[in-house]
C-alpha cells in the first residue's frame, strides 16, 4: 500500500528565511496531495493542496512543487514569520482506494526570532 | 458558523468502560472520519463514512465503531477502551470525501487508565 515519508521531522529557520519540507510517496498512482498546518493544541487546517496534473501551485507566501517522476512533492515556505510556527503534515491519495488519505508523520517547524 | 464540534473535549476513564465521543458537522457533508494523533505517528484514520448508514475501516479500526444514522453526526464508540487507545482524537469532514479539504473538529484528548 502507498507509504507517505516525510523530512525533516524538525526544522528551525531564522525569520525571514525560507522554509522546505519534503514529502516522498510510493505509490504512482496516487494524484492528490494536501499540506496541512497545526498550530499547537489547535487542529490541523488545510494550507494548500495540489493535483498530479499540475506541477507547482503558489498562495502568496506558501508554495507546493511535484515531482511525479521522483514521487516526492515539497512544501515552500517563503519570508517565514512567527506564526508559520507549526506542525506540517503532508498526505497522499489516489482514486482508487476511494481516496484513503496516508498521512506523513509531521514536521515541526520553529521560526526563531 | 461552519464548524465540526466535538464531545467531550477531554475524557479520563477506566479500562473497559464504555464511552462515546459524539461529532456533529453543520455544512451538510456527505463525507466524515475520524482520526487518531500519535506523536512522532501523524493522523492515521480509524474510520470513514461516505454518506448516511455508509461506513468503512480505516487504517487502524480494531477496537472502535463508528454509525451514521444522520448525516451531520457520527458518533466513534469505544466499547471496551484500553490505554492503548489513549490518544488525540479528531472528527473531520469534507464536502467531496478525502479528495477535498477535510474540516476538523478541535479534538478530543482521551486517557485511559
């Protein structure tokens, strides 16, 4: 079944620079891939998403990259401020496991002053 | 206000004792499940409901039950809870199953002792 990894579990950047979380997937099949932010003690709320028919989308300070051939999609964080201070999940699905969502274990991200 | 509410928002209880966490969504979707937070595990699906007295396993079902007699609530019951099942629990829901954004509810933080 598709597997969803998810790199670093932990990143720390200074404000104002930029931030990239990696997510890889195993299965090829898979063709829908949301990023969601959890603040702490907060639930998880969808950023940005992307289907496997495009290969970049962009919302404002926020972006999402595809690689279909690697299988792997990646979050950009750009002009990070303290509130971007998280925890992101990324997840993967495809069409025919009724779109079963496989999450990736999270990477807290800290935004140091 | 669109919302997915969750109760109780905390719960403390005993092995073995019987207990129902309720969810109910006022945005007339068809599709609603519920999660599990674990840390260092992400969220990980206990089950999912595509529409009324339509239910299915997730990735981690054993030792829950789900109903969906109407379609703004679906109640996770724990029949026999043990403290492995302590943990972080989410109800979420979604106008286009888990293609689309998924709603969450603020969580239920369950112990059981």
């Amino acid at each position: 079944g598709e597997n969803v990894e998810q790199h670093p579990s932990t990143l720390s950047v200074q404000e104002g620079d930029s931030a990239v979380i990696k997510c890889t997937y195993s299965d090829s099949a898979s063709n829908y891939f949301p990023w969601y932010k959890q603040e702490l003690g907060k639930r998880p709320q969808l950023i940005i998403d992307i289907r496997s028919n495009v290969g970049e989308k962009k919302d404002q300070r926020i972006a999402v990259t595809l690689n279909k051939t690697a299988k792997h999609f990646s979050l950009h964080i750009t002009e990070t401020q303290p509130e971007d201070s998280a925890v992101y999940f990324c997840a993967a699905s495809r069409w025919d496991s009724n779109y079963q969502l496989i999450w990736g274990a999270g990477t807290k991200l800290i935004i140091k002053p | 206000e669109a919302q997915v509410t969750q109760n109780p928002r905390y719960l403390i209880t005993v092995t073995g004792k019987k207990l129902t966490v309720t969810c109910s969504q006022n945005m007339n979707h068809e599709y609603m499940s519920w999660y599990r937070q674990d840390p260092g595990l992400g969220l990980r699906q206990i089950y999912y409901s595509m529409n009324v007295e339509v239910t299915d396993k997730g990735d981690v079902p054993e030792g829950y039950k789900v109903s969906r007699k109407e379609k703004r609530n679906f109640p996770l019951i724990l029949e026999s809870p043990s403290p492995n099942q302590t943990s972080l629990y989410f109800c979420a829901s979604s106008s286009g199953g888990r293609a689309y954004e998924q709603y969450f509810g603020p969580g239920t933080r369950l112990t059981v002792t």
